[in-house]
C-alpha cells in the first residue's frame, strides 16, 4: 500500500516545489534530501500537489453534492497497477481496489493514458526472425548495388474474397437525416456461400491482374497458371522491365512442388525468390511483402463497401477496386515503403512490422 504520514506528504510538496514541478527529477531531490526514505512514485508527487491546488485538501466535497470517498493514495495504487501489468483492464482493477470503472477510467485521463488493441500478427517459430532478418539485409544490399533491384520484382500472392468479408463492423455506420435509429440491417451469416480466389501482383508502380484461380488450388492448375497465364499477365509490364524481371512465389504449398521451382528455375535462373527459390523467402513474411501489406487491405476496403449479393456481383466489385488501384499506384508502396521495413525488421531482431497503409 503506497501510504505516507502527514509530514512525508508536506514534505513531498516541498520537494516538488524544489524541483519546481520537474517531474523527472523530483524523484531524484527527494532521495538525496531523505536517503532513508521510501522514494514515492513520480505520480505521488504530481497527484498530491493536484489535490492541494484543486481542492485544498485530499478530499473534496461542494454541498448538496454526495461524493464516495477514497483513500488519499488510491490515484497512485490505480496508476502503479497498470504500470506493473499494462495488459490489466479497468474492471479488474476497480475491483481489486473497491472502486467504481469511472473513477479508474478518471485516473487513468487525468495521467493520459490511452488504450490501444492488439494487432493481429503470425506466429513466428524458432528460426523466423533470423531468416526474415537475413532477407532484409539481402533486399537493401541488392538495393544499394543496383537501383533498380527492387522496382524489377514481381510481389506475388493470392487471396480468398467471399460475400462474408467484413467481420468488423466497428467503424461501418448508416447516416440518417432522421433522430430516430432507422435500424438498418445488414447480412452476416448466409445459407448459400461463395468465394473467388484471387491472384494478383505488384511491380513497381504496376498492379497486375488480378486474375481468378480455382478454389481447390494445387501444384497442376497453379502450373498451367504459370505456364499459360502468366505469360498474357505480364504483358502488362514494359518489355525493358520485362526482361529483367524477379519473380516472387508464394509461401503457399501447393507452389512448392519440384515441377513448380523447376519450371520457375527455366524461366527466371537465380532470379526468383521463394520458399525454396535461389533467393529464399522467410516463412510467416506477410508483413514483407507489398501485396499483403498494401494491395488486399485496400482492395478489400474497396470492396465492402456494399454489401456483396451474389458471386458476379463479387468479381465485379474486385475488378472496380483494381482499376481504381492502378489510376493511384505509388512507386513508393514497393521501394521506400520496402526499405523502411526492412530497416524495421533489423532494428528490431525480425520481429513483425504491424500493418500500415
């Protein structure tokens, strides 16, 4: 319990008043000053000297208006309790001290804290970090040798979209002239199901495809893809750029087959990266790459912006999203975006860079 006399509090005061509301260096006062003391928390010095000047005592009462009454140390218990386990909640720490949420959540405004959610990132297994720190240093040395590295590579991924695509609705609204809640409603569980599973790239400022895949994917239509397809998709690209292409495939399995990195191995030599490719791409890398980093984040954002009614409807809306994704492409989404990454995941021994756009 973080308690003092009368006379520690007074004195408490006088230091604060010393280090003329230095908060970082009051501390510091009051150790020299009282070396056989306990040395409160920096809150104890800011709350108390709040107190005396707001109200003139530690509890204040206007009349005719019913207070509850708190220990005079109660600010700095609650404040304590989060800085030891900043994962807490309010409601467990209203209780442990016997206090309403409101006057958890007053402490914790009057001090400035605010509430943040997690993001979702993958598991990264024994190994990860150090994998996705060695490709970062490959990327920015190749970077600084040719400048032209990073705006030759093909960004590849492929992703499901379905009728079903929005699961959060915290920030989706309906704007009513109207005072009253006009209810509107808004599917979120359907009998009939449907989905497309799209393929697309990025090569410096050039969105490609998207193009649709089966929904069973395996190494035989992901070959004919590559094979049949790709070839007509990447005419999208400059024939100089073109031919000095580096390909990026995929992390998923059924791309990691041998007639798959054979074929890769004919058509690009010692110029794709890969889960098994010349230049080896770290698992469990979606933040690394700009087609899951940048393009289904806003292409999804696109696309759900009506509700979705059926699977024509679907493809139609994606096909809007990347033409209007083209017209807005930046060069800058996969080269200094990429570099800043990079420098992020080394600084930080391969950890997750949390999802920006």
């Amino acid at each position: 319990m973080t308690t003092f006399p009368n006379a520690e509090y007074t004195d408490i005061l006088f230091m604060y008043g010393k280090a003329n509301g230095n908060a970082s260096g009051v501390r510091r006062l009051y150790q020299e000053r009282f070396p056989q003391r306990r040395v409160p928390n920096v809150h104890v010095f800011i709350n108390t000297y709040r107190r005396i000047r707001e109200t003139g005592s530690v509890h204040h009462q206007e009349p005719g208006v019913t207070y509850t009454t708190y220990a005079a140390d109660i600010d700095e218990q609650i404040l304590e309790a989060f800085e030891a386990d900043r994962t807490t909640n309010i409601r467990t720490i209203a209780h442990r001290f016997n206090v309403s949420i409101w006057k958890v959540w007053s402490v914790l405004n009057t001090e400035g804290k605010h509430p943040f959610r997690y993001t979702s990132v993958q598991a990264l297994e024994e190994g990860n970090p150090q994998r996705r720190t060695l490709f970062r240093r490959f990327l920015l040395t190749a970077d600084m040798e040719d400048r032209l590295f990073l705006r030759s590579i093909v960004w590849t991924d492929e992703s499901k979209f379905s009728h079903e695509g929005i699961t959060n609705f915290h920030n989706l609204h309906y704007w009513s002239d109207a005072a009253e809640n006009p209810h509107v409603k808004r599917q979120t569980s359907f009998q009939r199901k449907f989905s497309v599973n799209v393929w697309a790239g990025v090569i410096g400022k050039i969105l490609i495809g998207p193009y649709y895949l089966p929904d069973n994917l395996n190494r035989d239509n992901y070959l004919v893809f590559l094979k049949n397809i790709m070839p007509d998709i990447l005419d999208e690209v400059p024939l100089n750029v073109r031919n000095q292409i580096i390909f990026q495939n995929d992390g998923c399995p059924a791309h990691q087959r041998l007639t798959l990195r054979n074929f890769l191995n004919e058509q690009f030599p010692n110029r794709w990266i890969g889960r098994s490719g010349p230049i080896l791409l770290p698992p469990r890398s979606l933040d690394l790459t700009p087609v899951d980093y940048y393009v289904w984040g806003c292409m999804k954002d696109l696309d759900y912006v009506e509700e979705i009614r059926d699977k024509n409807h679907l493809i139609r809306k994606i096909e809007e999203a990347a033409t209007k994704m083209k017209q807005e492409m930046k060069l800058g989404i996969t080269t200094s975006e990429i570099r800043r990454r990079a420098r992020f995941c080394i600084r930080h021994n391969g950890s997750h860079l949390e999802h920006q756009r």
